[in-house]
C-alpha cells in the first residue's frame, strides 16, 4: 500500500511540479507578508490610480525605472493574498483549472496562461478604476483565465475528460466549462449592479477574456482532443 502511494505521489509531481511550485512560491510569499506585514508588500500590489498616472508619464517620455516598476504591479499582485481564506479558495480553484491546463497544454503553456491572464486582468480593472485609490491583490484574475482558456479550448475541440485529483471520477468538459461561465456571469452582473464590497471584479472578466482569446485563437490543439 505504501508503495503504491508513494507511485502515486512521484506520478502527482512529475505530473504536475510547476503548477505545485507555483503554488509553493505563492503560499510562501503569504507567509512571509504575514511575518513582514503590509509595509513590505504594499508596493507590489495594483493601485489604479497609480497605474494610470504612470502610463500617461511613460507616453510622455519618462522612461525611468521608478515610472517603469509602477508596471511590474500588474503581474506582481496575483502573487499576493490578504488572508488564509483568500489564498485557500483562490489556490483551490487555481489548482483544478491550472491542472487541466497542464495536462492539455503542457507546463510552459500553464505558466503562460498565469502571466498573461494575471496581466489583462490587472489591465482591466484600472481600465476601468482609473481614479481609484484603492490597492488590489490575489490570484482571482488568473484563475477566472484558466477558467476562459478551458472554455476556449473547449469551443474549438472535443475535450478528453479530465481526471482533475483529489476528484474520484473524470468530469464531463462542459460541466468544467459551465463553472467557468457562470464564474464570469456573477462578475459581470455583479461589476454592472455596481455591488458592493472589495471583490476586483474587473480584474476577473479581463481574465476570463484573456484565457478565452488566448486559448480560442494562438493555443495548440490539445492533448487527447479531436476536431469538432
């Protein structure tokens, strides 16, 4: 019994290593802001305002490295999480979804996906927060990316179904991709009744929108998938 843990656990890895290392980079980085406080990392998260005010400094030719690092929020914020509920529910979902796109796409494609999604995401909500002042973190941006690649893969292909772990059984692709709509469904309606609270919903529609483009339009064909 061991032993076949043990083979389950060294396939787990090999399966899924640099979703898990991003994973660990994450929740590490969430204990060191817990131990350094929000000084320390107040820098790195997404303030619109500040954003916007160094975009309209960069098309007027201030190149420099302070104006420059104002960018750099845009990726940075989805490395951050504001509590043990945030990061456990962001990095649940990031798993099941980012695992999906591993197994279809392969790691570097995975590890694309994040960057670029974590980015359209941040871009959208200053996009439409301008003016605000208010400073934005989590991984939400692209996990709803994950969730716009895998409807855009499943728009353009026949899906194997996935064995997405610790699920005890394959899961039919379009009850995965209708998770994915109606995530993005209570976002839009959400973000348009203007509701309340200190969810980024901006940052999750840009994306959702991001995977979805990116996997509908530039993604290879998957693995195990047939034409439609």
């Amino acid at each position: 019994m061991r032993e076949i843990r043990h083979d389950a656990t060294r396939g787990l890895i090999h399966a899924q290593g640099p979703l898990l290392g991003l994973i660990a980079v994450i929740c590490g980085i969430f204990v060191f802001q817990q131990i350094r406080g929000l000084e320390w990392y107040l820098p790195y998260m997404t303030v619109p305002v500040q954003v916007a005010e160094s975009w309209e400094r960069l098309k007027a030719g201030d190149v420099s490295v302070e104006n420059l690092k104002r960018f750099g929020t845009l990726l940075s914020y989805a490395f951050l999480h504001d509590s043990p509920q945030h990061i456990v529910y962001n990095l649940l979902f990031l798993w099941i979804f980012a695992a999906l796109a591993a197994e279809l796409l392969g790691h570097r494609w995975m590890l694309g996906i994040f960057v670029f999604t974590a980015i359209t995401g941040s871009i959208f909500h200053v996009m439409l927060n301008p003016a605000d002042l208010t400073p934005m973190l989590g991984a939400s941006g692209a996990l709803m990316g994950f969730e716009g690649a895998y409807l855009g893969m499943a728009m353009r292909w026949h899906l194997p179904e996935p064995h997405v772990w610790p699920m005890s059984r394959p899961v039919p692709p379009g009850q995965l991709a209708l998770v994915g709509v109606a995530g993005v469904v209570i976002d839009y309606t959400s973000l348009m009744s203007h509701a309340p609270g200190n969810v980024a919903y901006g940052a999750h529609l840009g994306g959702f929108v991001g995977g979805l483009l990116l996997a509908a339009v530039f993604a290879p064909k998957p693995r195990g998938a047939k034409v439609r």
